[in-house]
C-alpha cells in the first residue's frame, strides 16, 4: 500500500472516529414522534373531538325533561313518546356503520362536516314539528346525524396517540362528551318550561351551526392513510387547515423530513359491513355484549326517571332536569379516573415487556379493573329501584344515579379503548361497531322499561335487571382466559 494511501486510510479513520464521538456525545438518534401535533395542539383536537361526540349525548338527554310535556301536546301517551327515544338509539347505532366506514376510507373531516350538516337540517325540522309521526321520523335522522360523532372522534385519537397514552385520552373524549348527561336535562328542563319544548331544538340548532363553523376552521384531516403522521402534504379540501399545523411543525423542527407515502397503510375501499364483522371476531364480541348489556339498562333507567320522579314525588320540568346532574357528574369522573388507571396499568405492564410491546396481553391489562366498574354498577341499580319503589326520600335514588353513570362509563371508557387498540387501522369501525352493538340492544331495553315495571313492580323489575348484569360478568372473565390465545392463533386479523 502506498504512503498516500496510509495517510487517506488514517484520515478516514480519524474522521469515522470523529463522527463516531460526535454520535456518542450526541445520544442515540431519537425515533420520529408518532404524530407531528405538539401537545398543545393534540389537547386542542381531543377538546374539538370531545365536543363534536358531546351532540350525540346532548340531543338525548336535553330531550328527557320534555317528554310528558311533548305528549301532552301532541295528544298521544307518555309510551308514545318514549318510542322516540327507542328510534333516536337506533340509528344512533346504524348510522356509524355507514359514517365510521366512510371515515376509514376517506378521511375524518369530511364526514365530520357532513354528519353535522345533517344533524342541524334536523334539528330545524324538529323545531317545526307539529305531529307525532314527524317527531318520530325526524328523531331518527337527528340521529344519525349526530350519533357518529363518537366514532369519529375514537378514530382522530387513535390517528394521533400512542397505546401508552391513549387511556388518559380517551378517557378525557369521554368525559367531554359525557357534559351534556349532567347539564343537556338542566337546559333541556328551563327551556321547556319557560320558552315551550320547541326552544329545545332551536337551541340545538343554533348550537350546531355555530360549532360546525369552529370545527372546519380548527379541525384538520388525521387519518393516517391519507397524511402519515400529518407532515404529509396533501390537496383539495383536506389540505386545509393541515397546512397550518404543518407550518406550526417545520418552525418547531427546521430540518424535518416528510413522511415518506410509501411507508403509508394502503387506502381503503368504503366498507359498510365492517362494522359487521368486528361484532363477530371472537377477541370482540365477548367485551362487546357485555358493554352492550351494562349499557342497556343504564339507559333503561334514565329513560323512566322523568316518568318515575314525576308520579313518585310529583315535580316539574326543571326539578326533573337538576335530577339529571348526578348522573352526568358520576359519568364524567368514572370516564376520567378509568382512562387514568387504564394509562397506568399499561405503564406498568409495558416496563416487564420493554422492547416486546407487541406481545402485552391486551385482553388482561385493559379488562382486569372491570369488576370494580360492574359491581358499582349492579348495586346502584338495585338500590335505585328500590327507593322509588317504596318513595324513600329523593336524595338517594339521586345518588345511585351517580354512581350508576360512574359504573357505566367507566366500563365503556375500558372497552372503548380496548377496541381502539384491538383495531388501531379501523378505530372508527371499531368504535361504530360498538356503538351499534349498544344501541340497538338499549333500544328494546328503553321500548320495554316501563311495560316491564308496570308488570312486575319498580324495585321488582330492576332487581331483574341487575341479577342480568350480574351473569353478564361471566363473559368478561371468559375474554380474559381465551384473549390470548385467540390472539395466538390469528394470523390473518389485523388486530394490533
């Protein structure tokens, strides 16, 4: 070898060492975040998200103050009216198979801005509404245009969080939408009594386009098959306002490199039935029927609780709507304390599996505080009907109502997330798979409520009711044994 060829062999090595010191001082090379949204922007989209799913939830329960009034001035009985309730839930659970579908497919803030169109052309014609058979009619298509605000928002946080932090996130989700369970019957109850039924759904309307118009401003488009990790440059509609955020990202980081498309999840064809499917996977059907049934009969008992608290202790429109804060306050702090022992429990499990996150049974960490949610649950329930049973002083069939939302919605706060992290590619399905499940079986729960306690007797009825959620435990402790292996033997399920 010769001399020059030494000396250029000894700079190079000098200059490798070189670099390799500056790598060392430097530390190992960071991996690219998830998602390019600070977290104060995330925050931002979670609110908005939260928000937009709160409608579904609000034009429910703002309703349930109004309902003798309404029969009353439609001339048809109190029945009649609930039956609107029982439609209003089943497009609740329809609709997203069709939205949460063509949200996978073709981006979130497209189909946020048409289901929000739909829900305030309806809330308009409610407030027209001068005979039952278009109450009726239009509830449902106020449905659909709302319901599939969950769905959306489940699939914007599983475009932009991470399974270690999306407990907490989807805990917050479902606490924001959860504000109109404790102040939707308070508004409900005022309008009705001072300005009429009517001034319900003018408000709602109002409400509507006001928020749509926030909500194309701030929301940009997530889905991850369309722009990455959202420094993705893309055209048309969508692009607006990602180019926002995406010039918020290059000012924070000068020397980023776009995502390349390539590394992209194909896009997907709109898939109606997929919805469908996910409710027959083995890992999702277990969990699923049981939200279904929890969820059931805590519809079954807001339902009659205007009927039952008007007869038993004779109040009005507002009295019945204070009723409903309990409830509401109970469903957000078991919303907001599950998603944070659900972040914790993965923290925990994730140190024992460090690099193998892959291999962290989901089944077990995400269900195993499942228990303390049912029994909650099953005891309010039972001590509720029994108070308004033999007319023990409001206070405490009030107070079970609180710990009844607690219970609720800490198990669907579990499941919610469960699913998002079972299905990460399709957590709109997901999630309207879900929604569908629930809704459709608190649809004949709501339709039977009342023939049931006028058959058999309040305290009667809703012992029944519980013993039900009491057997319905067995099928959580049966997707705990057999989740993992099930998971084992997929090889052809894109479960994450």
């Amino acid at each position: 070898m010769s001399e020059g060829s030494s000396l250029r062999g000894a700079s190079a090595s000098v200059e490798t060492a070189g670099a390799s010191h500056k790598d060392a001082i430097a530390g190992p090379i960071e991996p690219p975040p998830y998602c390019m949204y600070s977290k104060g922007e995330t925050s931002l989209l979670i609110v908005v998200v939260s928000i937009a799913a709160s409608f579904s939830g609000f034009a429910s329960n703002i309703y349930f103050p109004s309902i003798p009034t309404i029969a009353a001035d439609l001339s048809v009985p109190v029945e009649l009216v609930n039956l609107t309730v029982t439609s209003y839930m089943v497009f609740q659970g329809l609709a997203p198979t069709f939205w949460g579908a063509l949200a996978d497919a073709r981006g979130r803030r497209i189909t946020y801005i048409l289901t929000f169109l739909v829900f305030f052309a309806a809330c308009v014609s409610l407030a027209k509404t001068r005979n039952y058979a278009t109450l009726i009619t239009i509830r449902a298509l106020q449905s659909t245009g709302s319901a599939s605000s969950i769905a959306l928002g489940a699939g914007v946080i599983g475009d932009i969080t991470t399974r270690a932090e999306r407990g907490g996130f989807m805990g917050i989700f479902q606490a924001g939408m959860l504000v109109p369970v404790a102040i939707g019957p308070v508004i409900g109850g005022g309008l009705a009594s001072s300005l009429g039924w009517r001034s319900v759904f003018w408000f709602l309307a109002i409400y509507a386009g006001v928020f749509l118009i926030v909500l194309t401003l701030v929301l940009p488009e997530s889905l991850r098959a369309l722009v990455g990790d959202g420094t993705l440059r893309v055209e048309g509609f969508i692009s607006y306002p990602l180019v926002i955020y995406q010039r918020r990202y290059r000012k924070r980081n000068p020397n980023f490199t776009a995502q390349n498309r390539s590394e992209l999840p194909p896009k997907k064809p709109i898939d109606i039935l997929g919805s469908l499917r996910m409710l027959t996977n083995k890992r999702a059907i277990l969990v699923i029927s049981f939200l279904a049934i929890y969820y059931t009969i805590w519809q079954m008992s807001i339902t009659v609780l205007s009927s039952l608290l008007k007869t038993t202790y004779g109040l009005d429109e507002t009295q019945i709507g204070l009723t409903f804060i309990a409830n509401g306050v109970g469903s957000m702090v078991g919303s907001l304390l599950t998603g944070k022992l659900l972040d914790m429990d993965y923290a925990r499990t994730k140190t024992k599996y460090k690099d193998c996150e892959e291999d962290i049974p989901l089944d077990y960490v995400r269900l195993r505080t499942m228990w303390i949610w049912s029994a909650m649950q099953i005891i309010s329930v039972l001590v509720f009907g029994w108070m308004l049973d033999k007319g023990i002083h409001i206070a405490v069939p009030i107070v079970c109502t609180f710990f009844t939302g607690w219970g609720a919605m800490g198990i669907q706060s579990t499941v919610s997330t469960y699913m998002v992290d079972l299905f990460p590619e399709g957590s709109a399905s997901a999630s309207a798979a879900v929604n569908l499940a629930r809704c459709l079986l608190g649809a004949g729960g709501t339709a039977a409520a009342m023939p049931i306690l006028n058959a058999i007797g309040i305290g009667w009825g809703f012992t029944m009711l519980a013993a039900i959620m009491l057997a319905a435990i067995g099928l959580i402790v049966a997707q705990m044994q057999l989740g993992r292996k099930w998971r084992e033997t997929e090889n052809n399920n894109p479960i994450a």
